[in-house]
C-alpha cells in the first residue's frame, strides 16, 4: 500500500521535545512582502486582513495608487472582500468572531460585519481621545484598550459604541518600551487589566489600581501573555528572553538571544507556541526557543506573520501558510520512533494484519489488557493530523483493535469521525479555514457555523449543522437576510419594486425553512431585517408566516402597520399582548386615530380589544373611558359613567355637574327619556339638599338622601315646613307621605304628635299600620298601639287586640260582630289568669 510522507517528517526535537510545522496551505495571493502592510489574522484559523503600511516609505509603483484599501483573505490566500478606507491611517484591525475592528489614529472606528462589509457601523471614542490621538491599541472578543497621546488608557466594552472608561492613571512620562493585555477571561480580577514596561519595571494596570510588580531587569521590548494565561514571554533591551509566570512569583527560564539575532538586534515579533515554547522573527526568519535556549530556525523571506494559537502558531508568509505545534502526545504516543506504546503496537498489527503476517495476533495479545487504552490513543491522534490519508489510517487502527474487544462504548469513535468530516470540509482550500481538533474543542461547532455564516458559506454551514445534529435555525435565517440584503442593494427604489419580487423572495424562503429547516422556526428576524432595508411589503409577507403572536406583534408596531399588530394580538388570544398594543398605540396615536382605529362598527374582529380597553380604562383610566364614549357616540353608556362618577364623588359641587352630564347624555339619546327625568330629579335633589344644608349653617348632612330618607330626616330634625316643600316639590303620594311621618313620629316618640295626626284627616293608609309599626318598634309600644285599634276594621280588631295584650277588648270586638267559633277559639287560646276570666265574662254575658 503507498502511502504519503510519513507524519514525522517534518518533526524536529527541543531537548528532546518533538515539534511539528506542518505546510497547510500554498497561499494563492500575489503578496511579495507581509512587512509592507498591518496584517492581523482572527484565531482558530480564522481570515487575514491587512492594509498597507503608511508609516514606511515605498518605491512608487510598488503598490496601487489612490484610497487605502483593506483586503481580507481566508488562510490560504483566497481573497474574500476588499474594503476602501477613507479615514485618517489605522492603528489597529482586530478580529473577533463575528466582525473586523479598524480604529484610525483620531479615534473613530469601524465595526464591519464580515457576511456584509459594505454596511458597517461607525463610532468615535469621544473627544477627550480624539484631541490627543491613539498611539496604539489592542483588542479581544468583547472591546478594546487604547493608549492615547496623553499615555493614558482607555477601555471600550462591546462594539455598540459604548463611551470609553479610562483606566487608572499610569503615571508615564514617555511612551511605554512596550504593553500588553490581559483579557477579563484571563485576568485574576476578571476585569481587563495591562501590563507595560517603563524604566526598569512592569506595571500592571486596571480600572482600580496601579501596582508596580518591582521587576528590576527592564526595560522589556516585548511583553507577551500564553495562551492559557499562567506565563509571560518577556524580551529585554539587553537581548535576554526571560519566561515568568503571570504574577511574576516564578522564574521559568531565562535564555540569552543575542547569538540567535544574527545582529539584527531584538526581534520584531515575540508568540508562544501553544503553551510550550516562544517563537522570536526577524523579518522571515522564525526560531522557536526551548526553556535551556535550544532553538529550531525557519526561514520565510523576506517576512512572516506570526499568529499565536491555542495549540500553537500559525506562520503567514508571502507563500505558505504553516502551522507547528509541539506534537501532540496522541500523536506522538503512536508514530515516535521506537514507541513501545500499545497504540503504537496497535497501529503495527494492522500493518501486520494487511501484509497477512502472524505478528498481527502476537501485536494483539501482546498489548490485550490495555486494548481499550490503545484504541482510544488512535482516535486522538486520528484528530491531530491534519492529512486525511493518515487520520483514515489511524481510524482504521482503532477499529481494528475494537474487533479484539468484547465490550467498547463507540461513542468516542463516531464523534471523533464525524468531527474530522467538520474539520476536513472547513480545511479544503477553497474555504480556508486551517482549524485543528483542539481549537474546534475548545471554542464549539456554533462558532465554527457562525465563522462560515459570518462568510456567506450558508450551504456548507447548513449542512454541518444537519451532520452534527444541530438546529438550522440561525443558518437559515442569516441566509434569508442575505438574500434580502442582496436583492436590496441593486439599487432599486424600494419603492419601486412590485409585489411579484417580494412575492417570489417571500416564497424562496418560505420553501428554504419548510425544506431544511425545523418546525418553529422564527421569521420575525428576517422580516426585520427587511423592514430595515425599505422593503415593507416583504416584511408584512414575512410575518404572516411567523407561528408566534409574541414575535409578529412588536414588529408590526415598528412597521406602524397598527391595525394588524391589533389584529394579530386579538387573533392569538393572549389578553397581555393585546394590553401591549392598546397601551402603544395610545401612546403614540393621536386621539382621533387611536379610537377610529377601535371603531368596531367598521373592524368588528376588533371587538375583543375595544372590550379589554373597557375594562382597563374603568379601572385605570376613567378620562380614557370618557373620550372612548365620547368618540364612539356611546351616549347611554357616557351617562352611566357619569353616574358611577356621582356616586364616588365626596364633593357634592362635582357631584351635580356630573349627575347634569348624565341627564344631557341621557337627553341625546330616544331611548332614554325616562332616565333623563330621573337623573335631571336625582340633580334637582342634591341641589336642594345642599341648599338647606348651607341654610341650617351645615349642621344637618342630607346630601345623597332620597326623597323618603330626606323627608324622614326632616321630620326628625324639626323642619316640617321643609318636609311638606320637599313633598310638594316631588309629588309624594299621600300614602308615602302618611308612611314617612308615621315612622319619624314614632321614632321620635311623639304620642301626642301621632294622635294629632291620625286625627287630622283619614288616614289614606288605614289605621293598622299604625298598630303594626308600634309593636314592631324596639321596645314595642303595646298601649299606644291599642288606641288606634277601634280605628281599625271590625274584622281584624280581635287580632290586633290580641297582638297588643288585650283579651278583654279582642273578646268584646268578636261579641260586637256576633262571631262565637272567634270567641270559642279566644277561650281556648287566651292565658290562664287575668286574660282568661275577662274571655269568660264576656261569653257569659253572651249566654244571658
């Protein structure tokens, strides 16, 4: 079987530690010299952007003439955008996941969406940082720290353009020799501190504090932090490199560069390796130094960009693009010379296995209790090749070995074959992205898709997602708003468009999501983004596919399509969402507008909502209710309003003015004449009761009485005169009348008072009443109640004679009407004693 290079050709040893450089890509740019230009380059293999170089003086011809432009490349040379730069020169371009930063030297900066660079977001860091200038800057994933020309630092957090915060002074006189950044993720406070060198010393600084770490070996020329954070590369003036841990407690080594300068002086460019080593450049020369100043030397003229990795360090020159890690210790378990480890024997027997040599069997027994160990290896380091002819074979060993095994969890093995699908679809040379396992492990596969989307790669992003199990959702949308952007941006007039474009958009990615995506998927987002570009109709087309009222709505408002947010709330039944709106719309509609919209004589599907503002109006709002009412020609239910108002009003001057609105909307209406008299009473009564209120000097409280309670309370205060007016005024009927003042006069126990006035006239009530109220009063009032009992009629005087304690009188009233079965049934009812005898008396003188 023919196989390629082996993998340990390109290894080499640091004191007996194996390094790797690994040549994965031949750039296909026409860039003869990187240190013509300000190259950075984004982490996890991640794209190149550089800008020319103003600062260095070129030989004219050399570069094209005119606005500086910023070119973005992938890894392997394959330019993706090129963008014009029309601002003062950059001291910065950094990369985060999603966007490139470009910060000019007066302190505006650009924040470019890699998937749309043309529409990039433009802030300033203020003018106290524009006055003095940027002298240099830094960046990580969530801001920047600037050094102003009054040597002071500023941090920036996001890219919203967030106000800068100043750090704590740093007391510097002159600029630092050099400065680095120590990210919150990294920082032992959590918070983005710097490290600078000045005189002989190392300051570290943050928000809170200056604190001077007393080294006494500067200046430093260089300052870099590892990757894991635990150690710092430092290079002194002097041509020393010294390696410390972060808080500077621990010497590691210390290595004299003079004779690896070649006397070019310091380098121009300091990067750990992974973790393990320090590479040093000048110009295209890159050496990496081990801990006792062993050394491998690369040579890439006439300059090289180094890119400092997770697991190690990108080379980017006018040619390659490298990588060189020190070999993984999978990798190195199974292919270093002489191992006697059982992956190695392993990957041995199924050598021996192809060529149908015995040895297979020998290999397999040998290393049989720590097969799962070897199996395992192999997949590992399967994952650390980056040739596919080589992770093929080292999968191929641990399947192999999985044969011999009664019990192996796969698990493992599948995720580790489905990975390097990932990683060998995004390595190919057209995409560009040289992202090794433990990059990939570190961060996630959402970053990795978010890269490809951020590029516009949607079909390669959509379909790792589908082979990883993860939902297309974000993919999908990112490509539908693509697809909006791009078809917005041939400039046509939004305006102009007919509805067949929106329509045939709509459809395409209505058809996308049904087709690869799942169920749910939201398109409130992508309707936005349509929104924004002018495309209205779109948007609305949009949104009638969104599944969630909750999404549709608040766009809607956006969209000031009113009517249909309203309908959408109304449709989903959710009464919040509905409040939502209502309170919106109020807010920023004109009264007319707000209640023409809620006229459900014209949306009666509205009606739900005109309910709900009833109700939240009535307790929360009456002057809406009022204007609602109003507006919508309500007229009885304006009057009822008016009503409630009355009789929750404690002053009686607001109380008639609102009981005299009623009576007019009551008024308007044909309907309602009966309660516009009652009401226009009820006020003529209150005005009456205040008017002897303020007569008798507000001694006496009659407001909100009725015509019986106020006649009552008249009567009981002493004013007669004014009882008979108030009866006079309202028409009381005599009956009403004899009943009112029966009661007031037996509340006030004026006997003399009562017989007068039963006296007066015939009582149009009869004379019973009088019995019966008198023995219901408390104490009841049997004696006076018997007097008005011969008033009575005949028939029910023996009862009521009986009900005031009477028998005698009750036996002489039945005697009178001549009936004996009444007198028989007095007998036998009446109590033994007085009552009894005077029953009898008169049955007996009924015998004679």
């Amino acid at each position: 079987m023919s196989l390629t290079q082996s993998p340990t050709a390109t290894w080499d040893t640091i004191q007996n530690v194996f390094y790797r450089k690994e040549e994965v890509y031949t750039m296909s740019w026409r860039i003869p010299d990187l240190s013509d230009y300000i190259v950075t380059a984004a982490k996890n293999g991640g794209p190149i952007a550089m800008i020319r170089d103003e600062r260095k003086v070129m030989l004219l011809g050399k570069h094209t003439p005119g606005k500086p432009k910023i070119y973005i490349y992938a890894s392997s040379g394959l330019l993706l955008n090129t963008l014009t730069w029309d601002l003062s020169p950059p001291v910065l371009l950094h990369f985060t996941s999603q966007y490139l930063i470009v910060l000019s030297d007066e302190g505006v900066y650009r924040v470019y969406d890699l998937s749309n660079p043309t529409g990039y977001r433009q802030y300033t860091l203020g003018s106290e940082v524009s006055e003095v200038g940027v002298v240099e800057a830094t960046g990580w994933e969530e801001g920047l720290v600037v050094l102003t020309g009054s040597l002071g630092w500023f941090e920036v957090r996001g890219w919203n353009g967030g106000r800068p915060t100043p750090l704590s002074p740093s007391g510097l006189t002159e600029p630092p020799t050099s400065w680095t950044l120590i990210s919150p993720d990294q920082s032992p406070t959590g918070h983005v501190q710097i490290l600078f060198s000045t005189a002989s010393t190392i300051i570290t600084l943050d928000a809170l504090e200056r604190i001077d770490q007393r080294v006494s070996r500067g200046p430093f020329a260089h300052i870099r932090v590892s990757p894991n954070g635990r150690f710092l590369a430092l290079v002194t003036a002097t041509g020393s490199l010294w390696v410390v841990s972060s808080d500077f407690g621990r010497n590691l080594s210390e290595v004299d560069i003079a004779a690896l300068s070649e006397g070019e002086g310091l380098p121009e460019k300091v990067e750990w390796c992974g973790d393990n080593a320090v590479v040093l450049a000048w110009g295209g020369r890159v050496v990496v130094v081990g801990p006792a100043g062993e050394s491998l030397r690369y040579d890439y003229p006439p300059a090289a960009h180094l890119v400092g990795e997770l697991d190690g360090l990108r080379v980017i020159s006018s040619t390659t693009c490298d990588f060189m890690q020190k070999v993984p210790d999978p990798s190195l378990a199974v292919f270093s010379p002489g191992s006697s480890h059982p992956a190695a024997i392993l990957y041995d027997a199924l050598d021996h296995f192809e060529r149908k040599s015995p040895k297979a069997d020998e290999s397999i027994r040998s290393i049989r209790p720590e097969l799962a160990n070897a199996v395992d290896t192999c997949v590992e380091a399967a994952g650390r090749e980056f040739e596919v002819t080589w992770q093929r074979r080292l999968l191929k060993a641990a399947q192999f070995g999985r044969a011999f095994m009664d019990l192996y969890n796969p698990s493992d093995f599948v995720g580790m074959a489905q990975t390097l699908k990932v990683l060998n679809a995004v390595r190919f040379f057209e995409i560009g992205i040289p992202i090794t396992y433990d990059q990939y492990s570190s961060s996630s596969p959402t970053l990795l898709i978010s890269h490809l989307v951020s590029r516009n790669l949607h079909l390669l992003a959509l379909r790792i997602s589908q082979h990883l199990g993860l939902r297309p959702d974000p993919v999908l949308k990112h490509w539908a708003m693509a697809k909006i952007s791009r078809s917005s941006s041939k400039g046509v007039d939004p305006s102009d468009r007919g509805a067949g474009d929106d329509e045939a958009i709509c459809q395409a990615i209505v058809d996308k999501f049904e087709r690869e995506g799942e169920k749910g998927v939201s398109y409130a987002e992508i309707a936005k983004k349509a929104w924004e570009a002018g495309r209205t109709r779109l948007a609305t087309m949009l949104l009638d596919h969104e599944p969630r009222a909750a999404e549709q709505v608040p766009l809607l408002l956006q969209m000031k399509e009113d009517k249909i947010a309203l309908t959408k709330a109304v449709d989903s039944g959710d009464t919040d969402l509905v409040y939502q709106v209502l309170l919106h719309l109020r807010s920023s509609l004109s009264p007319g507008d707000f209640f023409h919209l809620l006229d459900d004589s014209i949306s009666p599907n509205l009606r739900p909502a005109v309910n709900l503002l009833q109700m939240y109006a009535r307790q929360a709002d009456r002057g809406l209710l009022r204007d609602f009412y109003y507006q919508d020609d309500r007229r009885t239910e304006s009057a009822t309003l008016e009503m409630e108002e009355a009789a929750q009003a404690e002053d009686g001057t607001e109380r008639i003015e609102h009981l005299r609105q009623a009576a007019k909307y009551f008024s308007e209406s044909k309907d309602r004449v009966f309660e516009a008299k009652m009401t226009e009473d009820a006020q003529r009564l209150l005005t009456l009761q205040q008017t002897y209120e303020r007569e008798l000097d507000n001694k006496f409280t009659f407001s909100g009485l009725s015509v019986d309670q106020f006649i009552h309370r008249l009567l009981i205060e002493g004013f007669a005169k004014r009882a008979e007016r108030v009866r006079s005024d309202w028409k009381v009927p005599d009956k009403r009348w004899w009943w009112i003042k029966l009661k007031a006069l037996a509340e006030l126990r004026d006997w003399e008072g009562l017989e007068g006035f039963a006296k007066s006239k015939k009582s149009p009530i009869g004379y019973e009443p009088f019995v019966t109220h008198l023995l219901s009063l408390n104490p009841p009032q049997p004696t006076h109640a018997a007097n008005y009992v011969a008033r009575c009629d005949l028939k029910s005087r023996p009862d009521l004679y009986v009900r005031c304690g009477d028998w005698g009188k009750a036996a002489e009233s039945a005697k009178e009407r001549g009936d004996k079965a009444r007198l028989e049934q007095l007998q036998r009812t009446a109590p033994n004693g007085i009552a009894q005898r005077e029953v009898n008396e008169v049955i007996k003188r009924v015998g004679k």
